[in-house]
C-alpha cells in the first residue's frame, strides 16, 4: 500500500533483506540511478576492463613521478646512490693505484647501482603501477566522482595531480605508500577530452597539468644501458688489480699502467714494453717524483726491496741515448743555508762514487754508493755493493742535459723504502757558492767585498779638521794631525757603519772616544772605544748590558778633560718589561767607572732626554715628563751625581691663561738640556734646546743654585 501510495519500491528492512546460501544477509547489489532521477549526473567516461597500453603505463608512471613525495624520494635516492657510487669509485681506486683487492667497493658500488636504477628508472613504482593498472574494474567518470563496478567512489576533489597526455588523461590519487592512478582514453570519453579537460580544470584546478599534450616517453632502455656501463666500467676498475692490471695517474695526466702475471709475479710496463727484473710479491708502492717518472718500490720472492723507475720523457734533444749518472757531477744541496744544508749529494768529477749525506739518523744515509742502475735517460737507483737500491735520483723538469758544461735545474731524490717516503729537491751547489757559503759562515767578507778592502787599505782616509774621524767601508779612522798620521779604531762589521753610529764621539789634544752598541739575543750592550796616546792604542771596555727590556733610547757621553767624564743610557718603557737606566762617572780618563745615583725617578718609569756637566761637580739632566707632556723635568747635581734636586722651572704649576702666556713668548717645546753655565757670584743659567731640529734655544736663569729659576731670553742657535 505504501509503494503503490508513493509511486516506488519502498527499501527492505534488515529483516527482509535476502540471505545468502550461507545463511547471512546478502550485500545489496548496487544500481546506478535511473535516468532523470537525483544522482551523480552525466557520465564523463566509461572505462571497461582492459589491459593498459604501454602508451597508457607509460603516461600513468610519468605522471605518479611529479608528485612532490615521489620526485623528493627519487632525489634521496639519487643523492644517496651518488654517495655510495663516490665512495665505492674512490674504494675502487684505491684498489687500482695500491694494487689491493677489497670486498667493500663492491659492495658500495652495487647499492649505489641499485639505487640510481630505482631513482632513473622507477623501477618499483612502474611495476606497481602496470599491476594496479592491469587489475583495475571497469568504472565510470561522473562530474564529481569515479564509480567503480564493485561500488566503490574515488572523489575528483581528492586528486593530487591531474596530467593529460597525447591520447590520455591521467588522473592520480596519492596514497600513502605507492600512488593510485586511472588513465582515460580519450576514446572513453562521452563527449571529448577537451571537455573533460575543462571540467576537471574548473574542478580541481591546483592540480592539473594540461600544457601541449605529448607522447609519454620513458626512455629506459638508454638509461639502462648508461647504468650498465658506468657499472661494468666500475667493477672492471675495481676488479683490476685480481685480474693483475693496476697502474696510476701523474698530476700532469701522464697515466702508468703495469700488468703483473697471477702465477709467476712478472710485472711488465705496458708503456715501454719492459718487465722488472725481479717477480713481485704483494703490493706495489707506486710514487711520482717528476710528472714524467714514476718510482715503483716492490718486494720479490726473498722479502728484499726493489724499484724500478717508469720514465715517459727525456731532458735532451731526445735524438741519442746519455747516461745519467756522469750528469750528477759536482755538489747538490737541499737547503741554501751553509750551516742546515739538509740532504746534500756529492759527486766528484774524477770518481764513479756518488755520497749521499742527509741529517737524520739510520745506517743508509751518509753512504757512498759505487753501483748505479740506469732508466731510461732521466734517473738511476743507487745500489749497495750487494746491488740493493738506496736511493733513486731523477733529472728535474728545469733540467738541461744538452749543455754538457754547467749544470742547469734540478734533481730529485728519495729513498727505496715500502713505507712512505717524501722526494726531496736539490739544487746545484758551485765552487763559487760553497766558497761564499764559507765566507758566510766564518763571518768573513765576501771576495768582492775583500777586494774592495784591500783596495781601500792603500787609498789613506781623508779628513776636513786637524783633529777628525771619518768612517769608510774598511773601518773607523781618527787622526791628530789633519791627516798626515791617522788610526785605524774599528774594523768593516764591528757596528759602526756611518758616522752617525759613533755619537757621542769626543776628541781632546791627545785622547779620543767612542760608544758601539751591539745586540745580543736578550738585549743590548754599550761598549767604550778609548785611547789615550792619539790612537797608537785603542782599549775597549764594556760599560753596560741591557737584558729583557726595549732598546736603548738615549746614550750619553762626555770628558771634560783627560781625567773627568760621565756616561748616561737609559732604554724604552712598557708596561710588560719596564726600563732600565745608568749613569757612571770616571776620574781617570774612563779607565775606571763609578755608578752614581739616577735622578728623580729615571729606571723606573722615566729616562733621561740629556745631561751636561760644567766640571766635575756640577751638572743637570733632563728626563720625560709625567704623562707624556712635552715639557721636561730638569734635575741638578752639586756633587758629580752623588746626589740631585728637581729645578722649579717657569712653567712648572701654571694655570692655563699663564702657559698661554708663557707660550706667546716663544716657548712651546722645550726639550733636552744642551748648557749649564756658572755666571760668578752665584748667578747660574742653563739652556734647553727647543723645536725638532733643535734650532732655538730657551735660556733659564736664577740668583741661586737652589732657583727659582726664571725665563731669560729664546734665541736662535747659530
């Protein structure tokens, strides 16, 4: 009553729902809806059963591929394979260069093979994808959704990419592990594929793909073939040396290439055709000492050690065959250093024996060794009198063998040993250099400069005074007499070069002194140059070492006779190594010296600027101010140094407006004390010289020795 009521067939309750031959309820068969009445609307395609064409495999593999997950997988897979292929080549190479046969570059090249297939080729996904594709049920397109023919609905809005293709449009659901793809014909299509094209466009725009439709082309055979030849090429590389080839490349790209027989151990140069004269048992130690000579160091059947030198070039014209060993004549040294030669070869032109002589300890260094293997026209091995090679020495790269007369360039020597060795370069040592070198080394003047000295010794020194010294290349030279006589007081290299380095410098009647400073490794030290009989005898006598501390900054001398003087040095300050000062005065024409007190606080944190004495009892020094001021602190002695009092100067406590003052009157940087000047009846000036070149003098005056002293007159220094 109800249906007939309603115009339909009313749905059966669960209880009238037809049971299957096992007693359970049937599922109900689904019918798609009638025309005209509410449901998915027209149908876009209708896609039967059907095995997949390679075209439409194909099409749905490169579509799955340009899912993000997909392509950011290749690329791991592709970075890791790169990885693994790089270690399994460099695993390779090893094997080839140091003639070993290693499992792990195999093992590495084979993942990295398998995993570039999976990253080029998809072989996993193309494979899922042929059997999703050729088990797939018959199923319509509608607007909105796909209907499969067991029921089941894959909703357009939940694609993850949409790729059209020429003959096909691809539709690509992405799960979580392998990607579910539909491919629609366009033959399936109800009304075309361009109207497909637009629907799903207006539907699901983010994720279609549509461009210029092409044919999908996978290309595996050529990456298959490219994958199998990088392989075969990688395994062949690695397997070299079981298959007794090994071999290596110099940095010149000169390449080495040796094939050893498995059961007799005879290794030959493929590159000259020779064979090593003894089989070689284990490893080959292969070294470039030029990039066109190779060094291979092996071991044959009675554990001894061998090399044989691989040589690709020639250091002459290339027209004849010379021998190597008579170009080794003469000295040839690592190091130019006469004293640190480091290893040193010596061939003597009247003698076969070649001496190897090198600083470090064992018994094959320092030998000489009479038997000489030849290779080639660029090295020899040196053997021990049992013929066991020592060394080997190769002809340079610079070297000329066509001059035949004086050596030019280089050698390179190693020595023969299985454990790494370094090659050394020596040069070309002359009967020039090595005389040089001695010179050097004695401390002794050139040959040119001794001829230039002994040239010198014959020409007399020329004066401009009565009394006078002069400086010359040869030495120091004073005279008494305008020239007639003269007295040589240093030699060439004692530290006095120019006439600058010997001030101060005093000359009286009959005496004449000097200071030279010289350096030590800590320090410094002064030293007085004095003669008292016009040069005939010259003394030297230490006055003071300076250790751990700044250079001397200021050195001062003077005699007022030939009984009284005085000597004054002080160095550098810092706040690391302090200073140091000193300051003697002698009574007997500097034989001897007595140290005096310093002023103020000279040694410790100021040094002296200058110091004058107007006899042996009274005298002034000057020392840097405090804080680096360019106003000087003037300190007074009435005793020879015995003891001292600060001078209370004119600008000492001034205000500003008084300094300014002060300054207009010409008085703007007074420096060292130069004078001090007894007037009689207790009246007392000094003089400071002032300005950088010293061209003024300021002149300070006072009524007592004790001050206050006052500003005199500024006067020009004539």
């Amino acid at each position: 009553m109800d249906e007939l009521l309603a115009g339909e067939t009313a749905p059966l309750s669960p209880a009238e729902e037809p049971m299957d031959d096992t007693g359970e309820q049937a599922p109900a068969e689904f019918l798609p809806p009638a025309d005209g009445e509410p449901g998915f609307g027209e149908p876009l395609a209708d896609l039967p059963r059907m095995q997949p064409t390679r075209q439409e495999w194909a099409a749905a593999v490169l579509s799955c591929r340009k899912l993000p997950g997909q392509r950011l997988e290749r690329l791991v897979l592709a970075l890791v394979g790169t990885l693994a292929l790089l270690a399994g080549g460099y695993g390779a190479a090893l094997n080839f260069f140091r003639d070993t046969t290693t499992a792990q570059p195999f093992v590495l090249l084979a993942v990295g093979l398998v995993l570039w297939a999976e990253a080029l080729l998809g072989l996993r996904i193309s494979a899922a994808l042929w059997n999703d594709l050729c088990r797939r049920p018959a199923c319509t397109l509608y607007e909105d959704t796909v209907l499969q023919e067991d029921g089941t609905q894959l909703p357009l809005v939940e694609l993850a990419l949409v790729q059209r293709y020429r003959g096909c449009t691809v539709l690509v659901w992405n799960r979580r592990h392998l990607p579910l793809a539909l491919v629609v014909p366009n033959a399936a299509c109800t009304q075309s594929a361009d109207a497909l094209q637009r629907h799903l466009h207006q539907l699901v725009p983010a994720v279609c793909r549509f461009g210029t439709a092409r044919t999908p082309r996978l290309h595996r055979p050529a990456k298959a073939a490219g994958l199998a030849v990088v392989g075969v090429a990688l395994f062949a590389f690695a397997l070299a040396p079981a298959l007794g080839v090994a071999g290596t490349i110099s940095p010149t790209g000169t390449v080495l290439m040796l094939s050893r027989d498995p059961e007799t151990g005879t290794v030959t140069d493929l590159h000259s055709g020779q064979t090593f004269p003894y089989p070689v048992v284990g490893r080959m130690k292969k070294q470039w000492l030029t990039g066109d000579c190779c060094a291979i160091t092996y071991q044959t059947t009675d554990g001894s050690t061998h090399v044989y030198l691989a040589t690709y070039g020639d250091r002459g014209s290339g027209y004849s065959y010379y021998y190597v060993a008579p170009l080794l004549t003469g000295t040839w040294r690592q190091y130019e250093d006469a004293l640190n030669p480091g290893i040193t070869l010596r061939c003597p032109s009247a003698s076969p024996d070649i001496q190897v002589l090198s600083p470090s300890a064992g018994s094959d260094y320092s030998q000489i060794y009479s038997q000489t293997v030849q290779f080639g026209t660029l090295g020899v091995a040196l053997c021990d009198d049992e013929g066991l090679p020592h060394w080997t020495v190769v002809l340079g790269r610079d070297y000329d063998a066509s001059d035949g007369v004086d050596p030019y360039g280089s050698l390179i020597i190693c020595p023969v040993s299985m454990e790494p060795t370094e090659a050394v370069t020596l040069h070309y040592y002359s009967e020039e250099d090595q005389e040089r070198d001695f010179r050097e080394a004695m401390g002794l003047p050139s040959v040119e400069e001794e001829e230039k000295l002994q040239e010198l010794e014959t020409t007399p020194p020329t004066f401009s005074a009565e009394q006078d010294y002069t400086v010359r290349e040869d030495g120091v030279y004073f005279t008494w007499d305008g020239g007639a006589t003269y007295s040589k007081a240093l030699g060439p290299g004692e530290g006095v070069e120019t006439v600058a380095d010997m001030d101060p410098c005093v000359m009286t009647d009959t005496m004449a002194a000097f200071l030279t400073v010289s350096d030590f490794s800590s320090g410094q030290s002064v030293t007085l140059h004095l003669t008292r009989d016009k040069g005939k005898n010259w003394q030297t006598i230490p006055l003071v070492d300076f250790t751990d501390v700044h250079p001397i900054d200021y050195l001062g001398m003077d005699f007022l006779d030939d009984s009284f003087g005085w000597f004054a040095a002080s160095t550098g300050w810092s706040m690391g190594t302090g200073m140091l000062a000193e300051f003697y005065t002698t009574h007997d024409g500097g034989l001897t010296w007595e140290d005096q007190l310093l002023p103020g606080k000279v040694g410790s944190t100021d040094g002296f600027t200058g110091m004058v004495f107007c006899n042996e009892n009274i005298g002034a020094a000057t020392t840097h101010s405090p804080n680096e001021s360019d106003w000087p602190r003037l300190f007074l002695t009435p005793d020879g140094g015995r003891s001292w009092q600060e001078a209370i100067l004119p600008w000492d406590n001034l205000s500003d407006d008084e300094l300014s003052a002060l300054i207009a009157q010409g008085v703007y940087a007074p420096g060292r004390v130069t004078g001090i000047t007894d007037l009689g009846d207790d009246h007392w000036e000094v003089t400071l010289a002032q300005g950088a070149n010293e061209q003024q003098e300021i002149v300070l005056s006072a009524d007592s020795f004790d001050g206050p002293w006052t500003l005199k007159e500024v006067r020009e220094v004539s």
